[in-house]
C-alpha cells in the first residue's frame, strides 16, 4: 500500500501494464498493426476505412470486455466506483471519443505504441494528455472545477 494512495494497487498496476505491452508487441509483431484501441474501434464500428481488416478490429474491440470479464471471474469480483454523476461520465467519453478522432488516435496508441516506436507526433500528444490530466486533477483539488 503507497501511504498517499490506500487503494492503490501497483502489482496489479504493473501486470495490467505488463499485459497492455505484450498484446500491443504482439500485435505489431505479428500482425505489423499498431494497437491503438480508437481506431480498431472506429474500424469494427465502420467509421474507419483504413486499418486493421474489419473482423480483427472487432475481435480485439470484443476480446477487452471478454478479457476483462474472465479476469474477474477467475480473482474473484472487481470493484469499480465513478465519483461523477452517470450524465458525467457519459459526457466525459463522449468529449474523449471525439478527442481521439481529433488527435488522431488515443492514449493508448499514442502512449503505448507512438512512444515505443518514437514517434514525434505521439511524444507530443503524450505530452498535451499528460500535462492535461495534471492541469485537471491540480483544478479539481483546488476547487477550480466543478
């Protein structure tokens, strides 16, 4: 237990991290397709007519709920909690799935694989999340927002 974070859970944290590496390795290794899950989903989805062929988009988009449901049933239940209202949250990924067609991909493609292979345009758009997220979080602590 981190003492400023008592729900903090860095073993999981770094075999979740662990296992988004491998399958992202994988996938580019194998498949030479770049893991980015906003454009595998805007490809299942048909938004997208570039990409990962249409079947392995929706496979991969399917096998994250699948994966993650075998997980809890395997270690036992997941605890989640949402401190924002549900119109919250749902507004929240709206603005993050239009962000992501914006910014030409998602933190993940950009994090993951962008950085891996040192891609200028994804360093910089690790960057902006990055320093978005603490900008947010430094508001919400200081009562700036909401």
């Amino acid at each position: 237990m981190i003492a400023s974070f008592p729900q903090a859970m860095p073993i999981q944290g770094l075999a979740g991290g662990l296992l988004i590496g491998i399958s992202a390795a994988i996938l580019l290794l194998g498949n030479g397709r770049i893991a980015g899950v906003s454009g595998l989903g805007a490809r299942a989805l048909g938004i997208a007519d570039t990409g990962a062929p249409r079947a392995m988009a929706a496979a991969f988009i399917i096998g994250l709920p699948v994966g993650a449901a075998l997980v809890a049933l395997l270690l036992g239940g997941v605890e989640t909690r949402y401190p924002a209202a549900t119109w919250q949250v749902a507004v929240g990924g709206l603005l993050v799935g239009y962000g992501t067609r914006l910014g030409s991909g998602c933190t993940s493609g950009h994090g993951v694989c962008g950085m891996a292979r040192l891609s200028p345009r994804s360093i910089a758009a690790t960057l902006l999340f990055m320093a978005s997220g603490i900008t947010t979080v430094a508001l919400m602590r200081t009562g700036g927002l909401l």
